[in-house]
C-alpha cells in the first residue's frame, strides 16, 4: 500500500522537507513571546491504543477521556513506518490526544518528529525521558516526560521545571528493567518498595513545578480492585490522571477519581462551617486548619469535573 512514508524524506532525512519555524522560545525583539502551553487538564482515564491499528483509534477515544497513540512499546519495530502512516491519515481530535514518541536517543525518535509536524497533534509524551536536553529538544510541543529508567526518576526535578513539560508520569516495568531487576511488584500485586519510591518522587517533582502527575498503568486487566485501590490512593495522594491499556478499565478509573456523595456533603459543610469560623476551629469532632480545608476543595473541584 503506498502512503506519505514510502520512498520519502522521513524514512531518509526527515527535516529535510520541513523549513524550520520561529522559536517559540526567542526572546527577540521579533515580537514573539516565550512559549508556555496551558496546564495539563486531561483526564483522569487516558487510554493506550497502538499507534498501528488505527481501526481502534475511534473507540479508544470515545471511551476514554483521553487517548495516547503509542508509537513506542506497544509497535513492533517492524510496524512503526506503518503506525507513523496510520497517525497522519487518521487523525483525531488533538485536544484529547497525546502521542507516545521513541526516546530521544533512538533512530524512531527524529522519525517519529517528522510525523507529528504531518499532524495536529500537539502534546506528546517522550518515552524514557532522561533530561532537561531532551525535553528541550520539543520546544514546540507540549510534553509529558515519562520517567521510567533510574535516570529518569533521578532527574525528574529538573525535567519538571522545562517550561514545555506540562506533567510527569512513570513506569514500573521499564524502571525495575533499567535497574537489572525481574519484577515491580510482589506476588500479591503490591509495589516493591523501589516502585513505590520511583512514583512518589515523580509525583513529587510534578508537583513541587506545579506540573501534573500521571500514574502509571495495571497490568492486569482483570483484576479490578487492585486497579480501584491504585486509583483510589493516585487520587488521594495527589496524582491528576491514571493511565491504562485496555477500555474495560477507563471507568474503574473514573469512578475511583470521582468523590462519593458523602466525600461531598462533608466538603460542602466543612467550607460552610469555615465561613464563621476563626482560625483552627473543630468540626464533628476534628480539628481543623488551612491543609484540611484545601483537601475540602480538591474534593469539590474533583467533582465538578
């Protein structure tokens, strides 16, 4: 089947055709101000779909808030020509799509570029981010950094505060692999402590730059508690969105993201109480400062969507 990629530039020099654009970053006297793309607002179920099988890109997008077309794990090497075509010649909306990119130290990556300026598609995710210069590297898009090697999580600071990066996430499988080790979790399905640690210093560094934390996929797609209680504690503990790999596990996410109606009630009436009140005050039995009612709002923006 013949396409933009057969016997083209990109499989050959892929900028070659493309006349480079302004800097979105020059401060010159051009007139054209610094690049700063809008905080990161999608969520909370983003759905993997395998940037080679386009026939999926549909429902992908229709059940899940937003959808990641994957050009990295999820193709085979052999098939990334086919699922770069298949990014151009079916496009969706680009306001709910992210595209997973190569790492940035990989033949595909300058590849994968060459694809997406083919595209709307604006927001990409860099697989195995492992610094700032990466990042750098995609001034004109917006990026999520996926920090799932030793050196990823390790420089997630300074991967936060590249002003283009608008979230963090992580990833188990790869990080436990970077580190020489066999798996993530034990076999009760609970975090090995290195996981745990990994995730909790992404959330960290996304948040301490104001930048949104995604946590990562469940694996198993029939155990559904076990992706409930991960959602459940992502949500608590301050994560905006959860990724996952299959439609049947969009909604487990979205009802452990949505506050009950009791969680409600009880924000509405601590704000109501903290509307007369002076300072620490007590509420149906506890103590309560300015932290308690900021998790009071969380709770209601949450549930306003």
């Amino acid at each position: 089947m013949s396409g933009p990629f057969d016997g083209g530039p990109l499989d050959s020099d892929p900028f070659d055709e493309y006349p480079s654009g302004p800097d979105p970053f020059d401060d010159s006297p051009s007139g054209l101000s610094p690049f700063t793309p809008a905080p990161f607002t999608l969520g909370p179920a983003l759905l993997f779909c395998p940037a080679d099988r386009p026939e999926r890109y549909a429902k992908a997008v229709e059940r899940a808030d937003a959808v990641i077309l994957d050009l990295e794990d999820a193709v085979a090497p052999a098939a990334r020509a086919d699922a770069r075509r298949a990014l151009i010649e079916h496009p969706l909306d680009p306001m709910r799509t992210i595209v997973r990119i190569n790492p940035a130290d990989t033949a595909d990556f300058a590849l994968d570029l060459a694809a997406l300026e083919r595209t709307e598609y604006r927001d990409v995710m860099l697989a195995k981010t492992v610094s700032f210069g990466q990042v750098e590297m995609l001034d004109d898009f917006r990026v999520i950094a996926l920090c799932e090697t030793a050196a990823g999580v390790i420089s997630a600071p300074e991967i936060a505060a590249a002003r283009n990066v608008v979230a963090l996430m992580w990833g188990a499988e790869d990080l436990v692999a970077s580190l020489g080790g066999s798996s993530s979790r034990f076999a009760d399905g609970r975090y090995r402590d290195v996981a745990r640690q990994a995730r909790s210093q992404v959330l960290l560094a996304a948040r301490a730059h104001d930048k949104a934390a995604i946590d990562t996929v469940h694996l198993d797609i029939t155990d559904t508690a076990g992706l409930s209680d991960e959602a459940a504690d992502a949500v608590a503990s301050g994560f905006t969105a959860t990724a996952c790999i299959h439609p049947s596990q969009v909604e487990v996410i979205r009802s452990a993201y949505q506050p009950t109606t009791a969680e409600v009630d009880y924000a509405l009436g601590l704000l109501e109480a903290a509307a007369s009140a002076r300072g620490v005050f007590q509420h149906e039995g506890r103590m309560i400062d300015g932290p308690v009612l900021r998790h009071a709002e969380a709770v209601l923006r949450r549930a306003a969507g």
